[in-house]
C-alpha cells in the first residue's frame, strides 16, 4: 500500500514538474518574442530613414542629369540650327550658279551657231573660188593636183633623190646591221654540217642470181613482195642492184629493210615476205616513235601530243630538195630560238612552230590540201596552241604573220633552206628558173637587156636612160621585185638590182 502511494506520489511530482517546466519555457518565450518585435520595429524605422535617404540622392542625381541632357539637347539644337544655315546658304549659293551655268551654256550655243553659220559661209566661198579657178584654168582640181605634182616632181627630181636615198641609208644600214648581227650569230651558234641527206631507194645486192630468187616461179616472189608493200621493184639488167619505187618514202624503206633481210637470209618465198615485211613495219614505226621523241627532245620542245611525235618522226624518211626535212625542222627550231632570244620573242612558241612547220609534208600525199593547211588541221585536231600554229602557217606566206613568232619561223627557214649546200635542184628546174626571172624584167618598158647572177640570187637590169628618169627607175625596181615575189617561187631573196646609165658620145673632126 506504501509502495503505491509513493509510486502515485512521484507520478504527481513528475506532472507537477513538467506542467511547471511548460509555464517556465512559455513566460521565456514570451519575453523573447517582445524584445524581438522591438527590433523589429527598430529595424523598419532604420530602413524606412535609409529609403529616405536613398529616395533623396536618387531624386538628386535625376535632377542633375535631366539637367544635363537639357543643356545637351540645347547645344545640339544650336548646332542643327547652324548646319541649316550653312546648307540654307549652300543651296542659294548652287541655285546662282546653276543660273550662271545656264546663262554661259546659252551663250556658247549661241557661238556655236555663229561659228556654223561663218563655216557654212566659209566652205561656201571655198566652194565657190575653186569653180571660179576651175573656170578660170579651165581645169578640174584632180587634173591642176595632178599637173602640179607632176611639175613638182619633175623640177624637184633630183632632190627627192638624194633625200630618199639618205633616209633609206640612215634607216636600212641600221636595220640591216642589226638583223645581219642577229642571223650571223644564230647561224655561226649552229654550224651543222650542210652535207645532204638524201635517202637512197637502191638495194645492194651480193651477185645477179639472187635477182631469179626475189622475182621466184613465175614472178610468184615479187608479187608477193608488191603487194605487201605497196612497192614497186624493179629489177633489170644493171649488176648488183635492184631498184624500189614509190611515192611513199616510209613505204620504200620499209620495201629495203625487208628486201635486205630477206636477201641476207637466202630464203625467198611468199610466207618468209610475208614475215619479213611485217617485221620491217614494226621496226620502221618503232624508229618513227623514236625519231619523232629525239627531235622534240633536241629542240627542247615539250607538251605535244604523241600523236603528233609520231607523226613528226615520218618526215625523217622525206626529202625537199635533197634536205631531210627532219633534220631542216630541227636545225629551223635551233636557229629560230636564238632569233627569239636576240629579239626577246617568245622561244618556246618560235622553236615548237619552227619544228612543226612541215609536219603537213608527212601525210600531203594522203591527205588533200597543200602541207601548211595538212599541218594546221593535224595541230589543231590534236589540241596544239594557238600561238604555235600561227607561228608555223605563215613560213609559206600562205596566211598573214600575226605575231612575231610567224616572221621568226619564216625566216629561219629562208636560212636553212638557202645556206650553201643544204638543198640541191635539178639543172633543169635551176635553168627553167633563170629564164623565167629574165623574161619577168624584160616584159616591162624601158628594159633594155637583163642577167640573172649569182645562179638566181641577183637579177642585174640596164633601161634605156632616155625612157626612164631616175625617179622612174627606182620606182621600176621596185615592180619589178613585187612581180618576181607574185610569179615565181624561190628560197631565200633576189637581189633586183636597176642600172641607168646615160653616155653622151660625139665625135670632133
């Protein structure tokens, strides 16, 4: 029973101490809360005086700067003010001179007028003074111009004379020089040799009875060979040689290389030709590729199409006048480089149109039209320059020398062509020649005998002196040469050469 009580006893203090516990901690926090409304209230009193303060510099600093941007926008109003003044003043300024302008082009108007109608005036008194001279002179003006220059002429002769024959010694000695300089240093720069090659259509055979071996049983061996070749073999009755002729000189050395083998071999007959020549094709195609690449790699001329090479390689078995046209084509690329060089052309395009100047001579008997329009298609088809066909086309005079290199081809080519030795001409072509350059200076008036010198180099004329005045002579040196230039085809120049020469003979007794 003791126990209980005590047990309820400290159940009652223990809620007595908690409930006292509570009332403690409530008075505390009641006393807590008022001192921090206090500071609270502390607090906003000090922010609402601080947001006075602010409020009242802020409100400061506004003022300040509305006053500035007001004194700004003034001073700007002042300014535009006086831009539109001066613009005011500028357009009053452009208006009275727009009205000066407008007075003086109406008074020059005005002059132009006067002027046209004092020239109309003037070119009508002209008009009017040449008909009354005409009237007067009983002449038209050509026939008075033409009446006065000849009198001119006539009694100023001698003085035009010797003044045109100063200029042209002043000007040509210069030229002349110069271009001697030029061509002498490019030929001595070169100095091939000016031995001819000209390919033999001859093969040398051991003894006669190999002749009965190549026409074989009834002429089974040569038909063979004809017509593999495209040849024609003629074998007659000169010892030790058979002759091969065609038009086609790839043809024909293909023809010997093949008759050479299958003489060296002994056995003739239609399946060993047959072999023979179709190996000679190979081996003379393969020395085409070959020659053509040397050549372009001589004349240090690079980018052409291989087609090209290979035909530019086919000259090397063509002749012109005894001179292998290859080698002509490269000693040309040669001599026209150095030209360029001298005269600061281009080289390049000089040499390249100097070695394909006569690639049209490779395939002229297969293809219409003369070699220089063959060679321009080829060049053309094959994606060649343009600078370098116009270089070549004009060697011929076949079309006009557009550009410096055209007039550099040509003229290397006079010099290859026209060097001792270098081509040869039958007597009859040289002859026929001669006496066609005599019958030109002798078909016009006034020629009283002609000689071709220096086997067609010079043509020497003597006129009659009381036919011809000197005037007139000089004036038929020069017809003359532009009628050999229009008739006749040369290499080189010709040297026309007009002699006046007046003896008065009397006799005293």
């Amino acid at each position: 029973m003791s126990l209980k009580l005590v047990a309820l006893f400290l159940a009652l203090a223990g809620v007595a101490g908690i409930a006292i516990g509570y009332y403690l901690r409530l008075i505390i926090s009641l006393g807590k809360k008022g001192s921090m409304e206090i500071e609270i209230k502390e607090m906003l009193l000090g922010a609402k005086e601080e947001a006075k303060k602010v409020a009242a510099e802020a409100e400061s600093k506004t003022n300040k700067f509305a006053e500035e941007v007001r004194q700004d926008l003034k001073e700007r109003e002042e300014k535009n003010k006086q831009a539109e003044t001066r613009l005011i003043k500028k357009e009053d300024l452009l208006d009275h001179r727009q009205t000066e302008i407008d007075k003086e082009v109406e008074i020059i108007k005005g002059k132009i007028n006067e002027i046209r109608q004092i020239k109309e005036r003037a070119d009508k008194l002209e008009l009017d003074k040449k008909a009354e001279l005409e009237r007067v002179a009983k002449l038209s003006s050509e026939d008075a111009k033409n009446e006065l220059l000849k009198t001119v002429e006539k009694n100023a002769e001698s003085d035009l004379i010797v003044r045109i024959q100063k200029l042209e010694q002043s000007g040509e000695e210069i030229l002349e020089q110069k271009a001697k300089d030029i061509l002498a240093i490019s030929i001595q720069r070169l100095a091939n040799s000016v031995a001819s090659d000209i390919m033999s259509t001859s093969v040398v055979i051991p003894n006669d009875e190999i002749k009965g071996k190549i026409i074989g049983k009834e002429g089974r061996n040569i038909k063979a060979f004809e017509r593999m070749t495209g040849v024609e073999v003629i074998v007659d009755d000169t010892p030790g040689t058979i002759t091969i002729s065609s038009f086609d000189p790839v043809r024909r050395h293909v023809a010997k290389q093949a008759l050479e083998e299958l003489i060296k071999d002994g056995r003739i007959q239609p399946a060993k030709i047959e072999k023979t020549v179709e190996d000679a094709k190979n081996s003379i195609n393969k020395t085409i590729k070959e020659k053509g690449e040397q050549a372009a790699y001589e004349c240090g001329v690079i980018g052409l199409d291989p087609r090209i090479l290979l035909i530019l390689g086919r000259l090397h078995f063509r002749t012109s006048y005894g001179q292998n046209v290859l080698r002509h084509s490269i000693e040309m690329s040669h001599i026209a480089g150095m030209i360029a060089e001298e005269i600061k052309a281009n080289v390049a395009v000089a040499k390249a149109g100097a070695l394909l100047h006569d690639l049209g001579k490779a395939l002229d008997h297969e293809v219409a039209g003369t070699h220089v329009e063959i060679g321009r298609r080829i060049l053309q088809k094959f994606g060649a320059s343009e600078d370098i066909v116009k270089a070549m086309q004009a060697h011929h005079e076949e079309y006009p020398y557009e550009t410096v290199e055209s007039r550099i081809v040509q003229a290397a080519d006079a010099i290859s062509g026209s060097r001792p030795g270098a081509r040869s001409d039958s007597i009859e072509n040289y002859l026929k020649r001669l006496g066609d350059l005599e019958a030109i200076a002798n078909g016009f008036k006034g020629v009283e005998k002609s000689y071709a010198l220096q086997a067609g180099r010079e043509i020497r004329i003597f006129v009659t002196p009381e036919a011809l005045s000197d005037l007139e002579s000089r004036n038929l040196a020069r017809d003359i040469a532009l009628k050999i230039e229009k008739d006749l085809k040369y290499p080189g120049e010709i040297k026309v050469t007009v002699i006046r020469e007046l003896r008065a003979i009397d006799f005293a007794r």
